[in-house]
C-alpha cells in the first residue's frame, strides 16, 4: 500500500500559468518560448498587464513599462490584451476540464477550484485527477498551461498549486505542515496583503511557521473581524463555511488617452461607461437604487486630484433616467482640464423580483425600449443603436474588460 494512501484531500485547485501570456503564444505559435509581454492597451510605453513565463525569469512581472521591459529582456515582443479572445480560451479550458471532474466554483479568469469526493480524496488518486486535467488543458493548445494544488481546503490547495509554476502539482495536509510552506513569505499567502503583513510583523509574527501556530481568536484580533480566525482555520486545513457574499453594485471605468483626456472627452466616456452598466443590469436582472461617478484629474483642483458626485435612486433599470441624473452630477462638478480617468458605478442592487411600483414614479415606462436597444445592439452588432454621441477616441473593450473576479460574457463585447 502507497505510504501516500492514508492522506486524504478534499479540494483541487488549477491556476492557469502566464494565462494572458499563454493566449497571446496559443493565437500565435510563432511566439511559443519566446518572451511576450502582453499589455493593457495598445498604446506607448503602457504597462504589462502578464508576461510569458520566459519574460519573467527575465524579471518582467505585471506593471512593468514596456520601456523597462526592453531593458530587462531585449527581443521581448509585446501584444495588447484581447479580452474577448481570452474569454473563449476560459470557457474551452473550462469544458476540457470537465471531462475530468466537474468545476466547482470559478474564481477568475485563471483559477478554478473542483471537489473531490469517495475514492478521489484519497491522494494517489487525487494526484491522477490532477495530471489528467492538466493533459486535458494542453489538449485545447499546448501553450495553456496550468498548476494544480490538492489540499483539504480551498486555501491550502490555491498555495500548493502557486508552489511550483508551470505545470507544477503539489499537496499540502496537515501532517506535512508548517514545515512545506515554511519557506514562503508572508505574503506569498492569499489573502495576506502588505498592509496585513505589516500588521502581523508589528505584531512579532514576521514569518509563516509563526503565524500557523497562532490561536484562531487571536487571528481575529489581528485581522480586525472573523476573517482571520477563518483564514488560520483553513491553513491549518480545518473545514470553514464562508457565507456566500451578494452582489452590491455594478462599475466600470477607464483610463483616458487621447482625445478623451479633455473634458468633454471626459464626459462622454463616462456616458459610455454608464450604458455599458445600465444594460448589465437588464440583463442581469437588477435594479439599481444609487448612481455614482469620479473624475481623477492630472493636477489638483480644489485641494484633491479625484472628485466624486452621487446620487440616490429610485429603483430603475432606465438607461435615459440615469443619463439624466448622469447630466446634473456632472455639472456639481469642479471644472477637470486635465482629466486622467473616470468611473461610474451604480449600487444598492436589488433583483427584479423585489422591486415595488412606485406611485410617484414618471407613467413613461422606457424599460421596453432600452430592452429593444439591447437586442438589436446583440444582434447587429455594437453601438447599432446609441444613447447620443460616443467619445472622440475608440478605446476597446470599454466596460468588457476582464477584472479580478469578474469574467465578461460575450454579450459584454456587443454592448
């Protein structure tokens, strides 16, 4: 009998290795092995936003400026992100995976976690699960990659699967802990930022091994609330139910370039950026009951570089009602002449469902038309039907980008 075969794992975890990277080399086989720095935009000197695995051993890491990049690693070739392509390559990784083991839960755009349940926790055979899912992923292109971690809880399997990149596949269980992860930072932990890791070493706990042998209640002191005695809990591989957390809000913004970084170019994406919202609403079944907007400006106006207006709602899903109170925000405005970015969000969502007439609420009901906007604009193609003028300066993937924990739906891309 394995000596393996007596340690259980609950939870496999898959980190995508370089995933913006990887698609760029998939879209282009020329670019396999070579270094690729894929960027924000396609603009001068703007920031990575990935690199290819061969780019950072070089030292290119996300944030780096193409200038900075050259220097660190000549011949790098750069591409800018394509976040409608990367969206199909995420949904073909996802049904490659499971003709493996069913998706659990996707966490982003790169990382998805399984469980595992009877006879596949025990971990000579979780680790066959793990190495059939990464055959699985390279069967879609061999540039995607992916590292699995195996763990008895989402937590512990998300740092053995950051353990070894690429194509690494870890575990981690109690019986092999602290020492396996005692060589990782503070924060190499998710979960652990830098402002936390300052507290914790103001604290006197400046490595991992300390941290694992703290007591749960003290981890809620540290960390202010229950998350920490949760966090602690689960490194340790205990079984924590975390509440399901709720939708708030809806919010897209944008860095201004060109012709947009004027005033008036200000406005007008941040209309843009106001439709693109009003219409995930609709479609995702929500009424909004707050509108807020922010300018950040290139030079201090008023004592502040950023300024914000907003306003309470009643419930609507209205996309003209919200460019209405879109149009007295802005004017409460300080004057921006030197605009830099804008953002919108629209809170206090609530569904469909729980949503009361109001009594003394306009009679004009103009949720039909803006549900017939958004179907011609799905079927004909972005922008075939607008609310006024767009902004002077095309910007792709205006309110589609892909976000930390938000992945777009190919609807995003014809709005």
């Amino acid at each position: 009998m394995s000596l393996l075969s007596h340690l259980r794992v609950s939870t496999l975890f898959f980190d995508m290795n370089s995933y913006y990277a990887s698609v760029a080399q998939a879209e282009e086989p020329a670019l396999m092995g070579r270094p690729v720095g894929v960027l924000t935009t396609d603009a001068p000197n703007a920031a990575c936003i990935a690199a290819s695995v061969e780019a950072k051993r070089r030292g290119v890491r996300m944030g780096t400026r193409q200038d900075e990049a050259r220097r660190l690693c000549p011949g790098i070739v750069f591409r800018p992100v394509k976040h409608d392509v990367c969206v199909d390559y995420h949904h073909a990784i996802l049904q490659a995976v499971e003709t493996v083991i069913p998706v659990h839960r996707v966490w982003s755009i790169d990382e998805c976690s399984c469980l595992l349940t009877g006879s596949e926790q025990e971990l000579p055979r979780a680790l066959q699960i793990g190495q059939a899912l990464q055959k699985a992923v390279l069967a879609v292109n061999p540039a995607l990659r992916c590292s699995v971690g195996l763990a008895p809880t989402r937590l512990l399997a998300k740092i053995a699967a950051e353990l070894e990149k690429p194509m690494g596949l870890n575990w981690l269980v109690p019986e092999v802990l602290p020492d396996r992860i005692a060589h990782l930072a503070l924060d190499d932990l998710p979960g652990v930022s830098w402002r936390m890791k300052a507290r914790l070493e103001a604290a006197g706990i400046s490595d991992v091994t300390t941290l694992y042998g703290i007591a749960p209640k003290r981890a809620r002191a540290l960390w202010g609330n229950v998350t920490g005695e949760r966090f602690i809990r689960e490194l340790r591989g205990e079984t924590v139910v975390w509440p399901e957390t709720k939708r708030g809000m809806i919010g897209h913004g944008q860095v201004l370039t060109g012709p947009n970084a004027t005033p008036e170019g200000a406005r007008l994406v941040t209309r843009r950026l106001l439709v693109k919202a009003a219409a995930r609403l609709r479609r995702e079944g929500y009424f909004a009951r707050s509108l807020s907007i922010s300018v950040k400006n290139g030079e201090k106006i008023e004592g502040r570089r950023r300024h914000s207006r907003d306003s309470t709602l009643r419930a609507t899903q209205d996309t003209f009602f919200l460019l209405e109170v879109l149009a007295g925000l802005w004017a409460d405005l300080p004057p921006t002449p030197r605009p830099k970015a804008v953002s919108v969000t629209l809170g206090g969502l609530i569904k469909e469902a729980r949503v009361m007439d109001d009594l003394f609420a306009p009679t004009e009901d103009r949720a039909p038309l803006c549900l017939a906007i958004d179907r011609l604009n799905q079927r004909f193609g972005q922008d075939t039907v607008r609310y006024g003028l767009l902004p002077p300066h095309h910007v792709a993937y205006t309110g589609a980008k892909i976000a930390f924990g938000r992945i777009p739906l190919r609807e995003d891309f014809a709005e």
